[in-house]
C-alpha cells in the first residue's frame, strides 16, 4: 500500500511539474476550441489532476470539481459560452498516459497499481468532463427555452393582429392611404357606402374621389395638417357615394410616422352616421319651427287686441270728422283688415288644430296656382309650363295648406328668375306616391344655401322674409310628405314634393 502511495505521489508530482510543457504540446496541436491556446488552463488542469491523484475519491473529486467550475466562470465572464466539446478530455489524457510511460521506464511499478493509476485517471477526466456537459446542456435548454417564450410570444402578437385586423374590418369602415391621399387598402364596408368597388378605389385620392362639396377648406385643410404633423384627427365628414347620394361618418385620421418621424401613411376608421345626422337636422328643424309656432301665436295674440280697439276707435272717430273720412278712415280700415288677413293666415300654420284634411285633387290645387301665378310670370318674361298627364290625384290633406304651399314656391322659382325663363312643373307617381317637381333654370343655389332651406327667416332677398320654405316644410311635413331639392348655382333649381296618394278604389 505504501509502494502505491509512493507511485501515486511520484506520478502526481511528475504530471504536477510536466504541466506546462504538456500544456504546450496540446496548443501546437491548435484546436480550434475557446481555451485550447489558453496555455494556462491546460497547466492548471494538469496541476489539479497531479493534486488530485494522491488524494482519495472524494477529496480528488472536490479538486476537480473545483477546477471545472473555476473555469466554467472565467469563460462565461469572459462572454463566452460553455461547450462540451471545450475540455479537451482525449488529449488531457493522452498526455498524461505519456508522462506516466516514461515514468514507469525509470521507476517500474506492479501492473495492478498501473492499471489503478490510469483508472483513477480516466475516472477524474470523465468526472471533469462531466461539468462541462452539464453546464452546456443547461445553456441549450435556456436557449431553447428563451426560444420557444419568443416565438410563443411572436404567435400571440400574430394572432392578436390578425384578430384586431378582423374586428376593425367587421366593425368598421376602413381605409388605408399612403402620403398622397392615394388610397392603398380598403375594405368591403368602404366600398359599400362609398359605391364603388374596390378597383375604382385603389390608386385614387381619397378627397378629390368622395368630396361632397360641403366642408370648406379650412376644414379639409385642418385634416391634411393633422396628418403631416402625425396626429390623430377625429370628426363629422359629409362624402360624396359613386351615385352622387351623400353620406356622413364619423372618422379617425391616425397617421403613421417613418423612422424620420414623416407620415407615411395613415388609416381612415369610419362609422355611418347618416341616419343621425338627418334625424338631428330633423330635430333640429322641427324645434325650430315650434319655435317659430309659438313665437306667431304670441306675436298674434298681441297684436290682435290692440288691432280691435284701433278699428273700434276709428269706427267712431268717421263720425266727428267729415273731412277726414275719405282721407284716412277707409285706408286705415283697409290696412287694418289685411294686417289682420296675414295674422290670421299666418296662424293657419302656427296652431295645428286650425285647420281639418280630407281628400283633395292635387292637379286641381296646381292648376289653381298655375292660373293665380300665370299673369304675373308673363309679365317677367318667365314662361310656365304644365306637364301633367291625368286629371285628378287625391290625397289626404287640406286645400289651403297645399295652395299655400305651391303658391310659395312656384313664386320662389319665379324670384329665381329676374331676367326671365322656364318653369315646368309636373306630376307623376311612383309607387303610392305623388311626385311634384318644380323646377326653373333661375340663380340656383350652393350646398350652403340648400342646407339652409327651411329654416326661419333665411332668406338672400331684400324683400324677402324667409318663412315661405319654414311654412311650406310643415305644411308637407304634416301631410306626411318629403321633400328633396337638387341645385346648382346659375343652373337651376328643382324642388320635388312626394306625398301619399290614396287609392279611390280602397
Ligand atoms: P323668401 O322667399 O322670403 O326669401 P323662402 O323661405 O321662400 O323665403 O325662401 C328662402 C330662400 O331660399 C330664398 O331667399 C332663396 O335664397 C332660396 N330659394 C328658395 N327657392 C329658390 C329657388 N327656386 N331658386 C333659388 N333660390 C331659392
Ligand atoms: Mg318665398
């Protein structure tokens, strides 16, 4: 036992001393690994081995467990990645096999102690070895790891934008236009409400293609500079469909930005808001001429009281003075009488419940204000003409109300006309309506000026009063009638009044 000891000490300490020079016998093999130069590391490993070789298992394990780990830290401090195939196992061995050979040449030992040594040898060459397959093995699980948390996280991502993708497409009026306003994208609900389909959208410029006329510039313009300074705009737009109909949507402007912060595209989400849009301007019609209803009924009642006692006064005043009866009583009666007349005229529209429907001939009403009006057109040089094909359409209403209605504007149509021209008005039906067209080829009018129709006291005349449209808008409105203007400034105007015929036969 003590020979042995004696052969492990002298070999230990022979690999011990041998170190570097077997360390550079294994560099000028020039391995291609991390440490295979590292001249160092192989003396040490050599040194740790000689240490651990006169030493019992456990405490030589420790030694080169120690070794390992202390190398397995340089390396990663370094930057570098443990592999397995950087300890050099074969050649530590090799070497060492080497040194004990030359050995044994001098200082023959019995062959079971030979045979123990290389053991021994191998076993703590493996057992180093050992940690550096560990260790590389734990990084492939890391990297793999990290691999499959990175792709599992791209998927998601994919996912989740092919799944926003789907709801902006399902929920909303989409669009996608590159700097120039030229559309690049655009889905099936945008080439819905726009009416064109999908290849007369893409290339075209978004504004120029739907622009309905209606926003003025510096409205359009607010946009544009939103989108190059790359905010988000958010507003009300009036655009223009394929068939020359109008729609409103709701819209968000967001641009994007390119790495030098220009916009280099931006999307348009839309929602159709026509439908409100047109019950709030109906709204907003209809509170208007409540307002205007109540503000008549008042106006009436106050000036209805003072007008008696002035008739009732002059009545007595044609008594005393003789000179004065021709002069001023008749005339001042007469002006009474009709300021009276408008008043109570007037009130036919402020309250409701004046007036009572039944059936009446719409050709007979126009006919009526065709004659009425004939002379004073022929005067201006304006001719009228009547293009009616049956001889009676009745429909639920009242005379007067409908008279009245024409009456304003077939004399709109004829202020349209200062130097003279055509009027044609005619009557069809179409499924249970009755259509009325008015038209002329008089001044016409903007987007502006037709949004304005119906409203109180608009009007552009010096002699006008801007409640004939208010009026006639209620009085159709009443006779659950609609009505639709089509204008164009210097080419004309024609107003079209649909009503509900009724059927003589039901
Ligand atoms: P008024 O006739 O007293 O001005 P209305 O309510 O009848 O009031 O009409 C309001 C305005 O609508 C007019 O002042 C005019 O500007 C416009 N308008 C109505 N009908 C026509 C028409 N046929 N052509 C051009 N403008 C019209
Ligand atoms: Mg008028």
């Amino acid at each position: 036992m003590n020979n042995n000891n004696n052969d492990f000490t002298r070999i230990s300490r022979n690999i011990k001393e041998l170190g570097s020079l077997l360390s550079k016998k294994i560099d000028e093999k020039q391995i291609p690994t991390v440490f295979s130069r590292n001249t160092e590391i192989h003396s040490s490993f050599f040194h740790c081995i000689g240490e651990a070789l006169s030493k019992d298992e456990e405490a030589a394990q420790k030694i080169v467990a120690q070794w390992a780990e202390k190398i397995i830290q340089i390396i990663t401090h370094s930057g570098g990645q443990v592999h397995s195939s950087f300890f050099l196992g074969h050649l530590y061995k090799k070497a060492i096999i080497d040194c004990i050979e030359e050995d044994i040449i001098h200082h023959p030992i019995p062959s079971n102690h030979l045979i123990g040594m290389i053991k021994k040898v191998d076993a703590l060459i493996y057992y180093a070895s050992t940690f550096f397959t560990t260790h590389s093995q734990k990084l492939l699980e890391n990297d793999l790891n990290n691999f499959n948390q990175d792709t599992l996280e791209k998927r998601i991502t994919l996912q989740e934008l092919k799944d926003l993708k789907k709801a902006l497409n399902e929920a909303t009026i989409l669009a996608i236009t590159d700097k120039n306003d030229n559309i690049t994208y655009a889905n099936d609900k945008f080439c819905q409400i726009t009416k064109y389909p999908l290849p007369e959208l893409i290339g075209k410029n978004h504004r120029d293609l739907l622009n309905s006329g209606f926003h003025d510039k510096a409205f359009l313009d607010d946009i544009l500079i939103a989108i190059r300074e790359g905010r988000v705009w958010k507003g009300e737009i009036r655009n223009k469909a394929k068939d020359g109909s109008y729609f409103w949507v709701d819209t968000t402007i967001v641009p994007f930005l390119n790495n030098n912060g220009e916009t280099y595209q931006h999307i348009s989400i839309q929602h159709d808001i026509t439908e409100q849009k047109e019950a709030q301007d109906m709204l907003y019609k209809t509170e208007k001429l409540a307002m205007v209803g109540e503000l008549a009924a008042g106006i009436a009642h106050e000036i209805r009281n003072p007008l008696t006692t002035i008739r009732g006064f002059i009545q007595i005043l044609d008594h005393f003075s003789e000179e004065n009866k021709y002069l001023y009583s008749k005339t001042i009666l007469d002006e009474i009488d009709r300021i009276n007349f408008i008043i109570s005229e007037f009130m036919v529209f402020a309250k409701p419940h004046a007036s009572y429907f039944c059936e009446c001939n719409i050709i007979e009403i126009i006919k009526k204000v065709h004659n009425l009006l004939s002379p004073e057109a022929f005067l201006k040089n304006i001719d009228i003409s009547l293009n009616i094909s049956q001889n009676d359409i009745f429909i639920y209403g009242e005379k007067n109300q409908l008279t009245q209605v024409f009456l304003n504007m077939i004399k709109n149509s004829i202020e349209a006309l200062p130097n003279g021209g055509d009027i044609e008005i005619s009557i069809i039906t179409k499924d249970n309506q009755v259509v009325i067209s008015i038209k002329d080829n008089g001044i016409g009018m903007t987007l502006e000026q037709i949004e304005k129709l119906g409203e109180p006291f608009y009007t552009t005349k010096d002699t006008g009063n801007g409640l004939g449209l208010m009026v006639s808008y209620k009085i159709i409105e009443k006779h659950k009638g609609k009505i639709n203007v089509e204008s164009a400034p210097f080419k004309g105007t024609t107003f079209h009044i649909n009503f509900p015929f009724l059927n003589k036969s039901e």
